[in-house]
RNA sequence: GUGGGUGUAGCUUAGUGGUUAAAGCGCCUGGUUGUGGCCCAGGAGACCGUGGGUUCAAAUCCCAUCAUCCACCCCA
C-alpha cells in the first residue's frame, strides 16, 4: 500500500483515460467555436462571498459543501464550487458590459465540493461551462441548451433526455411560494424532518424530494407553470418553440427546481435515459439577478455547466476500448556512438514531424526491439556504431514483413514521408 | 452528515486457524557475436490497509481505525 493516496474524493486521471478526456475537451472547443463563445479562465479560489450571496446560504453548496479557509492575510476565501459566479464577477471586474452584448464566454476546469464522494461524484469535478451575458430573449435560452444538445451529439451521447421547467421571475415566484406553503400547511406533520426544515427556508426545494410520502403529497401540489405571470409564460413557451423547431426532444417537468437560488424562469437538467441516481451529465438555467446581485448593474444571463467526469462514464458504458499512442518510429542505440547518434537523429525526425520514441542506450538489442513492439512504433530505428561509421540507419518495419533496409538521414525522411 | 459492502504483488484474483503467502497478466533479464511479436527459462515485486486483542499458532477469528466502493442527502 502506497504511503501516500490522492485526497478523498479527488482522482488522478492515467495516461489511459486521456484519450476519452481529450476527446471531451477538444468537442468542447469544437462546439464553443462553432457557436462563437470565447474562453475565459478564471482563478479556482475566490473572495468566499461570491458563492455564498449567489448560490444561497441555505443552499447545500454553500451550507455544506464549500472549502472554505483563511489565508495569511486574513481574507476568506473558497474553492469554486461552481463557476458561474466567478464569469459574472470577471464580467462586472472588466467592464465586460462595454463589449458587444451579449457576449459569450465559456470555461473548462475543475471545481471542488467537499461532499462523500460515490459513483460519478467527487470532491474535485471538472466541468465545462457556457455563460450567455446581456441578452434576456428566449431565444438565448435556446441557443445555449442547443450548445449543449450540440455537445452531447458530438460525443455521441445520443440517449440524454432534457427535462426543463419555468420557476419565473422572482416576483411571480414568491406569490407560487406563498400558494406553496398555504398547501402544504395542513400536512406539515406528514413531511419528512428534511421538507419540514425546507418548509421555512427553502419551501422549492421541497418539490424534488425524493422520499416516497413526500412526492405524494407533492404531487397534489400548486404548479409553478400556473404561477408565473403572462411574461413569464410567454417566455417559457417561447423556447419551447425555438426546441421544437430545432428538433430537440424535451420533457417539461415542474420537479425541476435548481440547487442554486439565482435561477429564474428557464432552468433545465440533461441526464441519461437509463441513469439513476447521480446521473444528471450536465444543466443549466436562466440567471437575470446574478449580475446585479454581484454589484453589477441589472443584466440578464442564461448558462449551463456540465460535468466531464459523468459525461466520460456515459461514454465509457458505449465504447470502453483504450487508444493507444501512434507512434511512429522507436529509436535503438547500440554502442556509445549510436547513443549519442540516436538522440540526434530523434530530433531531426521530430523536427520533420514524426513521433519518436527514444530507446533507452545500455539495454541490448533483443530488448529494445520489444520495447518497440510493447509500444506499438511502426518502425525500429537501429543505430549502432557499425551505422554511425557508414553514415547509415537499420530501419526495420515492425507491423509489416517489409525487409530492412540501411538508409541515409535523407532517404530516412523521405520513407517515412511515404510509409506513416 | 447517515447506512451497507470490500481491503492479499502494478492489475485481476486464490488462499477461511498450522512450514519460507500462490497463480495469471504486466514489468525486467536471458535463450551465444547486433534483430521484435509466439514460445521457453530465470528474476524483481506483498511487513496480507493500520493498530490492538483472542490463541501454542492469525492473511484467516474479534474490536477499533483508516481507505475505498455503493446507496441516502444533495448535485455535475
């Protein structure tokens, strides 16, 4: 057992896995391209206030799951548990109200939650993020779920199932809350201790409860749809419309009510068809008050966030071979000559393009040409003394029965100009 | 924070009270002078998660602890 283990909940990811990381990042850079979104990346610490007055200090985010600390200066900082908040700090910092509105900004990288890790959950989670800044139009709405149906398309995520639900502007809102409470009242008793503590500080959170009694109860419920106002409504409806014309399939559903407490009107979930529990790959909502929350002035934003690690696993369960490297030449030096030789002759290749492995000098021949093999090179590079004096290179074709053949540096590029 | 499962070599596992803990894969070396894959031989690699207890004797039984996985809560 090694003395020493990663932190709880905080995972290496082995040369192994890159392959369908990458892939995950690259797609991310397509799409965000495509759709015309720049990069920002913003520190993975922030001032501890931007979470808290954001995302609600009754939220579990803040409440529970935020690593908070002290530097030596006495500031109170947090590890970014999510990333929205950091953009619109950044926009409101830079005077990003002045550039061309809207503006699209997007982020890759990793944020923390100090929760008991399990199945396709962790304490340090990578995310990729879109934020759409300055425009309140429905139509920005759909834009950014459209990115991310995009996405999922592109990485062949082709059984994800979008949920999404209007829970309004802040003011038709309160009237559901109020509504919300005077139904569930009378059954106060009846709820579960969790609901009974969300009847006072969050009654929302009580509509996505999973505990069995408590949907029942829920289920006879007041609908946010019916609450929100005119506004709203016709927001709500409207990219609904732009989905049906972009043929993305959807479920409205009024259990969808986010974590975080500066959503308004659109929020939505993408999870897997078969999942379970934890399944959710990625959502996202309509946040009209952050900007100002964050001492901004007023500016509507729509966003979504998306978890690499799930959207890996979901990809795992479709394709689970690894990709090995393609390497295109191994070098074998033999004496000390070839050593110093081989070395010299692997930067030239590289400098004209190829992938070149370097043999290790001491090891014999037998093992250098399995080392070779082990690591898939198409070709093995033989560089003795007896090649050095002659000016030449053994090149030995390795997945072929093509016979070895003692060429010049020159010659050496042009064949592997031809053959790789 | 709550509940359950599991900890033996790099990986997958065998071993359920009795010598020096075993195998497959992987790794390293070799199978005459400088030629891979297949094959063969050899080698390295484990304080059996950690600490305590029971016993003449513990990888094996008991307790604790830690880690990990799974579920709940919540979320990506």
């Amino acid at each position: 057992m090694a003395q020493f283990q990663s932190p709880r909940g905080m995972n290496d990811i082995l040369p192994e896995q890159m392959a369908i990381w990458q892939q995950i990042e690259q797609t991310c850079q397509k799409i965000s391209r495509q759709f015309g979104y720049e990069w920002i990346v913003t520190p993975i610490v922030e001032d501890q206030r931007i979470f808290s007055r954001t995302a609600g200090t009754d939220s579990d985010i803040v409440s529970k799951e935020m690593y908070v600390f002290e530097d030596r200066g006495g500031d109170s900082l947090a590890l970014r548990p999510e990333g929205t908040a950091g953009v619109v700090r950044a926009f409101i910092e830079h005077g990003m109200s002045n550039r061309p509105q809207p503006l699209r900004l997007c982020y890759f990288g990793p944020f923390f939650r100090y929760d008991r890790p399990q199945a396709g959950r962790y304490r340090q989670l990578w995310q990729f993020g879109v934020e759409l800044i300055g425009e309140s139009s429905p139509i920005a709405d759909a834009e950014v779920i459209n990115l991310q149906n995009s996405l999922y398309k592109n990485l062949g995520l082709s059984n994800v199932e979008l949920r999404i639900n209007s829970i309004g502007s802040p003011e038709s809102r309160k009237k559901y809350l109020d509504s919300l409470k005077k139904f569930l009242k009378p059954q106060i008793n009846n709820l579960s201790n969790e609901s009974q503590r969300h009847f006072e500080t969050n009654p929302f959170r009580i509509l996505d409860s999973k505990i069995e009694n408590d949907q029942k109860i829920v289920s006879q419920a007041p609908k946010i749809l019916e609450y929100i106002d005119n506004e709203d409504r016709g927001h709500f409806k409207s990219v609904c419309n732009y989905l049906d014309a972009l043929n993305i399939n959807y479920k409205i559903d009024s259990g969808i009510v986010r974590g975080l407490d500066y959503y308004t009107r659109t929020v939505w979930e993408f999870q897997p068809a078969d999942g379970g529990s934890q399944s959710t790959i990625g959502a996202g909502g309509r946040y009209d008050n952050l900007v100002e929350i964050l001492g901004g002035t007023a500016t509507p934003a729509v966003g979504f966030g998306t978890g690499i690690e799930r959207i890996s696993l979901n990809m795992k369960k479709i394709d689970e071979h690894d990709q090995i490297q393609n390497i295109d030449a191994f070098t074998i030096p033999l004496g000390e000559a070839g050593a110093i030789r081989s070395v010299q002759i692997g930067n030239i290749l590289r400098n004209a393009g190829f992938n070149i492995v370097s043999g290790i000098a001491g090891r014999s021949l037998r093992s250098q040409l399995r080392s070779a093999n082990n690591q898939n090179a198409s070709y093995a590079l033989i560089i003795g003394d007896d090649e050095v004096n002659a000016n030449r290179i053994q090149v030995k074709a390795l997945k072929t029965e093509q016979e070895q053949q003692l060429l010049s540096e020159e010659e050496l590029i042009n064949f592997l100009n031809t053959s790789v």
